[in-house]
C-alpha cells in the first residue's frame, strides 16, 4: 500500500460515495470528501476525517479542490450533466497531474448499449481512457439501494419495469472494492474494467426473497416500462427527467431483448475482495428494516 496517495471521493452524501468514505476511513487512508455544499464541509470533515469544496457544475473549483490529490472517485448523480461534469473534472485531473481516476459507471458490455444513460457513461470512459491519466471503470448493474427509493416498493409492492430477470449488485461491495481500488492504485488497477452484477432475479424472485427476508409479504407487478420514467421523477426523486427517460430506455430494452445481457452474473467482487458478493437475500436481510418502512410496513423492533 503506497502511504504517499491523497485520494478525493466525490458524492460522500449519496448513496455509494458514503460507502466508499467510510470504507476508506475504516481502511485509514488518507483522503477527503468533496462537496458543493459548503454549510456541509464542517460535518462531513468530522465524519470522515477532512473534506473540501468542489462543485461540478462549477470548473473554477476544481483546481484548488485537486491541490495534492493522487486518486479520485469520480461519481456523477442522475443527471444528463455528468457529461460536462466528468469532461471538465478529467480537464482538470490532467491539469493537475492526478494519478489515477476510479470511474462509477453503469452495466455497459461492448458496443450494445444504447439507452441514454448507458451511452452516457461509455461517453465518459471513452474519454477517460485517452486522456493519459491511468484509470479504473466499475460497472454495476441495478443497484440494491435502489429498492430503498420512495417509489419502489410502495405498499409492498415491487414495481418492476421488465419482466425479464436483471442483475442486481450490494452498493456495499461496489463500494468496498472501489475503496480497494483507490488504496490499492493505479499501480494494480489501471485500465481495469470491473463489473458487478451478483444476483440475477425476475420480478417475482425479487418479491419472494424480499419477502423471506423481512419475514412479511411483498409481491411484484410488471408495470410498462415507461412507469419508470413517471415514478422516478417524483417530487424529491435524486432523478432528473433526461436521467429517467434512460431508465425507461433501458427496461425497454432488457424487455425486447436488446439489453438482455443485463440479466447476466458477471461480477468481479470476489477477485478484488476475496469473498463473494452479497446475494439480494443477504442484502435485504441486511437492510430489512429500511425495507419495511419503505414498503409502509413497521419496523421489526
Ligand atoms: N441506481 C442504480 O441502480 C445505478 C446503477 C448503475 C450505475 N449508477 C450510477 O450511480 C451514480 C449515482 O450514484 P449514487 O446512487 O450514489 O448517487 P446519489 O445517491 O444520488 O448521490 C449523488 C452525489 O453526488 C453529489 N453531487 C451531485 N451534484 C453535484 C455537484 N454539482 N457537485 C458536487 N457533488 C454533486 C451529491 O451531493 P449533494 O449532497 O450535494 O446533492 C451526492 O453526494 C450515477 O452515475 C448512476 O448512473 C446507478
């Protein structure tokens, strides 16, 4: 482990950036968080030892918040934005001699992607790659955390935008290999793409294991998949209306079979980490109070 690496993890307030902070505090390595939020700097300094500002939607920020910085975790909310945004960072990560630059992605395989969203993110990584700072890709698949979302499991009831089986990933192990990642370095990981998709399940497997899980009853309903795009832009929904039509794209097409490929296991967890990764029934047993709230339920005490 190289001890002179400062590393920057972007997104330490949402879902997987928090994971990879407290991975990598309980690691003890040397890093900071970024925020826009400035009213936020103090708590999440506390929190995770130190943090600094950066905004992505601002340029002129970058460079002060990159002084001394070796890796960073470049993590890109659910906005159409993360193309500007992730352009300009990976200008300044160049600029500011950054060592390494560990991507979170999407389940892109070769050249079959063409939801939004998906193509996006292959936009991203095209331009990473040829811009001489070493670099790492993860790819996840749906992200099990997203089960928690306000409009997922409303009444119980899983809505499921496919009838097809999809891939499912912990953002747990996301998050612990992608702190291995940053510590470990470009020495070990650079030009690596890793992918994560554990547990495969169609809509009515989801519903069981949910339901063995928590020790109450969920069901699953195939909606259209254009039901994504309504529920997802909900008032205080993380999903922009650009980020939801990609999600609607990409049901569509695990659906008519051009993105059958998102119900594949391929999943890389176990070469970075050296154990398996967390199935959805050893993750929702993890989380299975957070599940009863979200589906109205009350919590097991
Ligand atoms: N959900 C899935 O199933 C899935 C699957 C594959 C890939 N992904 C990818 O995962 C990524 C989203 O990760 P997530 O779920 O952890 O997101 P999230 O929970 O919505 O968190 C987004 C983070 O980005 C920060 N952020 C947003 N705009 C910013 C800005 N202008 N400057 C600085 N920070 C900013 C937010 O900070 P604030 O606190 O300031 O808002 C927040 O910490 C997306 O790229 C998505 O494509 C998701």
């Amino acid at each position: 482990m190289n001890s002179s690496r400062n590393l920057l993890v972007l997104g330490a307030t949402g879902q997987i950036g928090k994971l990879v902070s407290r991975n990598l505090r309980r690691r003890e390595a040397n890093f900071s968080v970024g925020t826009r939020r400035k009213v936020k700097l103090a708590e999440l300094a506390d929190q995770f030892g130190s943090s600094r500002f950066i905004d992505l939607d601002d340029p002129r920020t970058f460079d002060e918040a990159l002084k001394n910085i070796t890796g960073i975790f470049l993590l890109t909310g659910y906005t159409v934005d993360m193309l500007v945004q992730s352009k300009a960072l990976v200008d300044a990560a160049k600029r500011n001699g950054i060592k390494h630059i560990v991507h979170l992605g999407a389940f892109t395989r070769d050249h079959d992607a063409y939801a939004t969203v998906f193509a996006w993110h292959q936009m991203i990584e095209a331009y990473i790659r040829v811009s001489g700072v070493a670099w790492t890709n993860l790819h996840p698949n749906i992200i099990m955390q997203t089960f928690l979302a306000q409009w997922s499991l409303k009444g119980a009831m899983y809505s499921a935008y496919t009838s097809k089986a999809v891939g499912f990933s912990a953002g747990e192990d996301i998050a612990e290999a992608a702190a291995a990642i940053l510590m470990e370095g470009p020495e070990k990981h650079n030009g690596k793409d890793y992918w994560f998709s554990a547990d495969v399940l169609a809509p009515d497997q989801v519903a069981e294991t949910l339901t063995a899980a928590t020790g109450r009853k969920f069901t699953a309903a195939v909606v259209k998949a254009d039901g994504f795009q309504n529920h997802a832009i909900q008032p205080g929904s993380a999903y922009e209306n650009a980020y939801a039509k990609g999600g609607f794209e990409f049901f569509e097409q695990v659906e008519d079979g051009r993105m059958a490929y998102a119900g594949s296991v391929i999943d890389d967890t176990k070469k970075l980490l050296g154990r398996e990764p967390l199935s959805l029934m050893d993750w929702a047993k993890l989380h299975a109070n957070e599940l009863l709230e979200a589906a109205g339920y009350e919590a097991q005490p």
